[in-house]
C-alpha cells in the first residue's frame, strides 16, 4: 500500500469556474456551457511589457525560425524557456482578470496549478515560410487560483515550432497582465516586465519533431535537470537572471488580437486494462492494474532489464500522457503513441531524477494504445501510481443527436461525431496526428457542418475563417491547394447560412474580390475557363494510373478546379447581395456565366453522358515547387468533376439524375475517398437520387468502422491516421437529410423540412440551431409516415411533403397547416404530429 494521494500537483487538467465538465458513456461534454466571444477582448490598454529571457544570459536562445517549412530549422536550437513572479495580494480580493500570449507556446501556472495553455494558433499554409501579420492572446479568469497573501506565477514557454501549425514572429516572447479587484472598490495590476526571472528549462534536454513523417515525434525531458520546486513560491530563484524587457506592446513586431474561443475542455481519462505481451516480464510487474485506479495503490516494477507493457484508453484520445512515478536517478521512459496497437506514431523518452515525480506531456497526441517500456533501472524497483491521458477539446455541448432503425448509420454517426471533437483544437484539424494549418478548408468544411447538427457552435468557425483570411489576404490569395481557397468561400457561405452571422463578410469581402477578381483572373487564357495555374491540388487521395490526384495533372484536375471557381463565383455574388453591392454581383454573376458555358463546352462528352476531368494541353511551365505534373494523354472520368457539375448546376437540371446514376454505378470513373463522399452525397441530394442511393453509399462506413472502431480513418485503404474528421460527412447527412432539417434562410429564420426516407422504419433526433432546437421524428405506417415536429421560437419552417394532414396541432400560435398543391406548406413555431401520404 502507499499512502500516497494520486494527485497531480502541476499537471492537467485545467479547470475553468465558467465551465462545467462531465464525462459518461457519451463522451466528455460540457453540458450548458454557452460562450461569448466578447469576453476574450483586453478592455483596456495594454500594460505589460512582452519580455524574453536575458539576451547576455542566453543568447543562443533568443530568435526563432518562422516555421517548420523555413530552411534554418535545424540550425536554431529548441528551448523551453521558464519563467516566474512572486506577487502579494491583500484580503478582499473579487476578481482577478488575466491575459495571456506568448512565442510560440505557453503553460501558465499559479501557485503549482496549471491555469491556461496557448496561444491559439494562426495556423498559416503548407509549405508557408513568412511570419504570420497577425498574433493572438488569451483570457482567463483566475479568481479562484490566487488567495491573499504570497503567490507565485509560473510559466513554460516553447521557444522554435515543432508542427505544422506552428508559427514564430521570429523571437521568443511571454506576455502577461492581470487585474486584481478588490472588494472595497480597489484594483491592482500584475505585468510582465524586468521584476520577473527566467531560465533555460535544462530538462528538457532535447525536442525534435519531423512533421512530414508519419513516425517522427521524439523529445526527451530529463528529470534530473529540472529545478526542483521551481511551481512554488518559497523557491529560490535569486540565481536566475532577470527577464529582458523586449518590447512594449504597441511597439512589438506582434499584432495582438483576442482570441475569440473559450478555453479548451480537459478532462482526466484512466486506460481500460493494461496490457504486457512478454509472458518472461509478467512476474516483474507486481499489480499492473493499479497504475489505472484512483486509490492508494501502485504497481511495482522490479529492477533489471527493460520491461514493456501496453496501455489500451478503449477507444481514441487527444491530449497529453500524464504520469505519477517513484523510482530511481536515470530510469527510462519510452513512451510511444498508438492509434493501432504495435503501430507507433510518435514517441517520447522521460529520464527520472530520485524520488516521487509527476510530468504532463507537452506535446498534443492522438492515441487509443500507448506503449510503454521502462529501462536503465537497477537497485530499486520502481513505482507507478498513475499513468492518464488528460484528455482535451474545444468545449463541445451534444445539443444535436440522430437515431434512426439502422444501428450501423446510428454507430457511423457517433463515430464521426467524436472524430470531429478530437479535431476540434484551438483550431480545427485535420487530425491530431498531422495538425495541418488552418488552410486545410476542405476538412474543415466538412468538419463545420458536422458541428452545426450536433454541437451548434459557431466561435471555433468565425475565428478559422478569420484566420484563413487573414492568411490569403497576406498572400494575395495563394494556397498550396489552390482549390482550398476556392472552398474557404463555401465554408464562409455555410457559416452565414447556418449562424446568421453575417458581420464577417465586410472584412472578408476584399479578400475575396482579390482571389477570384485578380489571382484567378490570372490563371485564366481565355473567358471563363482557368486553365494555367501554378498546380490542380487539392482534388483526392486517389491513384490513377502513375498519377495521385492529390497533384493531378490538367487532364484529371482541371475540370473538378473549375467546378469550384464557379461556386466560388456565386458565393462572391451572395456576398454583395447581402452587403448591397449589386453592380458587383452583377459583375460576378456574369463571369459565374462564363464559367458554366466554357465547362460545358470544353468539358462535357456527349457520348459518354459524363464530363471529363480536363484537357490534354501542352505541358505548362513550372511556376513554383509543387508545380502541376507533365500532363498525360487520355480522356478521363471521375466521380468527383461529375458530381460538382451535378451539385453546383453546371450540368442542366434534367441531366443530373443519370450523371449521378453513373457515378455510383460506373466503377471506371475515379473513384472518391471519404473526404470527396462530401460532395458525392450531396449531388446526390440535389439530382434527388439520395433515397435510391445516399443510405448505400453511407454504409460503406462500415468498412471504416471495422477497422478502427472508435473513430475514422482518413482513407478508405493504405497507411492513412485513424482520427481524421473530413471523412465524416455522414454525421451531417443524416440529421440534414433523413431528418431533412436544413436553413432556408441565415440563422435558421426561416428553415425546410423535407425527409429522404429510404429503406428506414424510423427516425429522430434534434437539430440546435442559434434560435433553439428543432426536434423532427417519423415512423413509417404502412403507406403513410406519422411525423412529429418541434419548432423553436422566432422560427418558421417550410415542409417539403406530397400531402399532409394535421392531427394534432400544439403551435403556440395557434396557426393550421395548409399543404399547398405543390405539396409545400408552412409551420410557425410549436409542436405538431402530422401524417404524410
């Protein structure tokens, strides 16, 4: 027995007083939270200083590369940087306010307690060298965290990005500001400024990330270099340096803005059972389940060898490995994450100093396994008390469900609604594993609309799309993936669809205009058709022939590119419509015209009653890295062209039905991952083939599911991460169509009901939207279809049904519903039971 409490002292997870976290059989939630992105903005000027550590002191340690695309990487040394204040605060204290940002990446703590981690991410571009011309700070409230008397604020400040995601200014940098209130009316102010200390934080010895690998995360922490106390106030930091005073913050080369998101969710999950493969080991693991209960016990680990043992979580994670361990000098920690048992994504190593330690990884990880082999330990067995995930997301609430007869479409759509919490950061992911920048918009258009049917959040997406535009307004409008900026403009259309929020298009409009009016004019060599960009990425991770899609050539990627500067080109027209610039629209509907008739004309083959995937045209020169490869000879057919046309009315109406007949029928066309299904089952949709088709097509998640059940691989075949929210689109298709619960107008002011029912018995589920929940469910009846209908306040809502009659009418208004000839009739808010024919 130990008398030992297993509690952390300094690591995870964060609490915070607003947010109340809960974790069950559904998932870890924060039920009722509701957020004001208001509550992130510095009411007042800044006062602190940014500083850094002292320049004579540490002057290896001082600038940064901008990120892990810039060449000078390796030559500039990884460092984490630590810093501390003692501060006195009298009685009476009612609120203390901070606000929080650093270069590259923080963890604060007060008196021992980890308060906060940030900054959030710019995010930036693939293969984006440049600083980024924008930098974010934090809000916490830490009233709770601080008492009259002696107090003590730390912080650990990573010093060179590590993934992709990662951006520097160029320089080191931790700035911090709180306003203490008093009760008697009084305030103070805690700054960041040359009173504060800072050190090099030896320990950890060493960080290397290759991003661009699959198995390349290593760093190690050692233990016997860290300042032992250094969390607590009493320590004696008299031999650290003073902080160097770097600049003021009008003055310094960051461009603060508050971010506009709550803090993330945290929450401590324990490992499922533990697991050692070597029968020979066994007899030297003396009670291996207690490193995962919550009482007095631990396992023991006799000296010798090494020895090695599997954690299984049950299911996948995102966060950080804790751990609480007793054991001897120079004791080794592998640590290696897993999504699939045996298959190691990433690794660290932890080397112990004497005595009881605890330590939180820094680095975010994804996994469901974790492997763990212990060596270099002789004389003394060691003890491990713990060993958790601190388990970590943007603060979701399950305000949407779905269930319907088919418990395989029920399972596909939990799945898919906790991928997309794993993916849901500070920033949207494309997965954990990777962390790719912001601009990866396809996934996280995809991962928007999964996120308005069951969370009903809107902050995470405003400040992505604020990011993305920043990001395309300082390149005037490049991306790696040229069709990615083409689908930022879907994702902002959606957004205004789905929140009414339209307050963004007044700052994202000249961006807008100078992607479509300027660079995209520039790829085009006559009206109407791009047919000279730099490249045709992104389109799919699909081979054909020797050529993956991923970089298509012109005869495979060119059609597909198009399909989506023409949507791009109606989105700009709704935009000025809405801004009540209508000579403008005008002019983008125009050129939306000349794109649909140069489609059709270049594109569409008559005989095969398909549109093909490009041109054969001569090689185009090489404009940069990444340049579209030599074009090949053949004509060429895929899914995904056909049903861009389809979905985006570049076909004509009366041939969408058969276009999409042979997309799914075909096996010859190019054939779409899960990512492109998106737009797959939404052509469906719009040629109204998804009742024949769409439940099928959903299904074949199933094969997804089989592989990794908890949560979705990024392909349908090949070495692909196993926690990757793009393939996810069933978890949106469900509710939107089988429910049929779409906006008609922005905010849902006005919404349609019209259900695709399929082979189904039943359905129901609920729908949040920002003027309240919509609760829609059916159950077929022989030849008629009993449907229930809940409509929120300040909402109208439009069916789209054959023929209908009320049988029980509980609308607070009092009104009837009249079923038009067309088969559309019209609810106001309440609750109705009504029976289709």
């Amino acid at each position: 027995m130990c008398s030992i409490s297993k509690t952390y002292q300094h690591c995870g997870p964060i609490r915070h007083p607003e947010m109340n976290v809960t974790a069950d059989g559904q998932g870890i939630q924060a039920p009722g939270f509701v957020y004001d992105n208001k509550k992130g903005m510095k009411p007042e000027p800044w006062s602190a200083n940014w500083i850094w550590l002292n320049q004579k002191e540490y002057p290896e340690f001082q600038e940064s590369v901008f990120s892990v695309f810039c060449e000078m990487k390796q030559q500039h040394k990884h460092a984490v940087a630590l810093f501390r204040k003692v501060v006195v605060l009298d009685n009476g204290i009612e609120s203390i306010q901070a606000w929080v940002s650093a270069d590259l990446k923080y963890r604060l703590y007060v008196n021992g307690t980890m308060v906060g981690r940030g900054p959030a991410e710019t995010a930036g571009d693939y293969a984006f060298a440049d600083p980024p011309q924008f930098w974010y700070y934090d809000r916490y409230d830490l009233s709770n965290n601080f008492y009259p008397g002696v107090n003590v604020i730390t912080a650990e400040v990573v010093l060179q990005p590590d993934d992709m995601a990662d951006y520097s200014i160029g320089h080191g940098g931790f700035l911090f500001e709180a306003k203490v209130d008093y009760a008697d009316g009084r305030s103070s102010r805690i700054v960041s400024d040359d009173s504060w200390r800072g050190a090099i934080g030896r320990a950890f010895a060493s960080h290397f990330r290759n991003p661009f690998a699959g198995h390349g995360h290593a760093n190690l922490y050692h233990a016997g270099l860290e300042p032992v106390g250094w969390h607590e106030a009493d320590f004696d930091d008299g031999s650290w340096p003073k902080a160097d005073v770097f600049a003021a913050v009008p003055d310094s080369r960051w461009k603060l803005l508050p971010s506009e998101i709550p803090p993330l969710l945290e929450a401590r999950v324990q490992a499922k059972k533990v697991i050692i493969p070597f029968e020979q080991q066994r007899s030297r693991i003396e009670s291996a389940d207690s490193m995962l209960s919550d009482d007095d016990t631990f396992t023991s680990i006799s000296s010798g060898s090494p020895v090695t043992f599997w954690l299984d979580f049950g299911k996948e994670y995102a966060g950080h490995l804790c751990f609480l361990i007793e054991g001897a000098k120079d004791t080794k920690l592998r640590i290696e994450y897993q999504e699939i048992a045996g298959k190691t994504d990433r690794y660290s190593d932890y080397i112990m100093r004497d005595g009881l330690q605890e330590f939180e990884c820094f680095h975010l990880d994804a996994f469901e396994h974790v492997k763990v082999t212990v060596s270099s330990f002789w004389g003394k067995p060691m003890k491990i008390y713990n060993i958790c995930c601190n388990f970590r997301s943007y603060p979701v609430c399950y305000r949407g469900n779905f269930n319907c007869s088919d418990e395989l479409l029920n399972q596909i759509w939990l799945v898919g609604r906790w991928t997309n919490q794993l993916c849901m950061q500070a920033y949207h992911l494309d997965s954990p594993i990777h962390q790719e920048p912001v601009a990866c918009t396809g996934d996280y258009l995809i991962e928007s609309l999964m996120n308005y049917y069951t969370f009903g959040d809107k902050w995470l997406v405003r400040q992505d799309l604020l990011r993305m535009g920043y990001h395309l307004r300082q390149t005037g409008g490049i991306m790696f993936c040229g069709s990615y900026s083409l689908i930022w403009t879907e994702w902002l259309a959606d957004y205004c669809r789905y929140t009414g929020d339209v307050s963004l298009l007044q700052e994202m409009m000249p961006i807008v205009d100078v992607l479509l009016l300027q660079l995209y004019e520039s790829y085009k060599s006559q009206p109407g058709l791009i047919d000279n960009p730099p490249n045709y990425i992104f389109m799919d991770w699909v081979i054909v022939g020797n050529h993956n899609l991923h970089n298509p050539p012109k005869a495979m990627g060119q059609a597909y590119l198009n399909a989506f500067y023409y949507r791009a080109l109606q989105n700009a027209a709704r935009f000025c419509k809405i801004l009540g610039r209508a000579s403008e629209a005008e002019h983008y509907l125009q050129l939306a015209e000349e794109t649909k008739a140069a489609f059709n004309r270049h594109f569409w083959n008559e005989e095969k009653g398909l549109y093909i995937d490009g041109l054969n045209d001569p090689d185009l020169p090489s404009k940069r890295p990444w340049a579209a490869p030599g074009n090949v000879q053949g004509t060429y057919y895929s899914q995904h062209t056909n049903s861009l046309a389809v979905l985006y009315d570049l076909a004509p109406r009366e041939k969408q039905a058969e276009i999409m007949r042979k997309v799914i029928e075909d096996s010859t066309l190019a054939q779409a991952q899960p990512y492109f299904m998106h737009f797959v089952l939404e052509a469906l949709h719009h040629a109204g083939e998804f009742g024949k088709f769409g439940l099928d097509q959903m299904r074949r998640w199933k094969s997804l599911l089989a592989e990794h059940p908890s949560s979705l691989k990024e392909a349908w075949y090949g070495d692909f991460d196993f926690s990757h929210a793009w393939g996810g689109t069933p978890t949106y298709q469900l509710p939107a169509k089988i429910l049929g619960v779409t906006p008609l107008e922005p905010g849902f002011e006005v919404l349609t009901i019209e259900q695709v029912f399929g082979d189904l018995y039943w359905a129901e589920g609920r729908i949040p939207t920002p003027r309240g929940t919509v609760g829609v469910s059916w159950q077929k009846n022989g030849n008629l279809v009993d449907l229930e209908l809940s409509i929120p306040a300040s909402c109208q809502a439009v069916l789209q049904v054959p023929s209908a009659r009320i049988i029980s009418n509980q609308a607070s208004t009092g009104t009837e519903i009249l079923a038009a000839a067309c088969g559309t009739c019209k609810v106001q808010t309440g609750r109705y039971k009504l029976i289709l024919n």
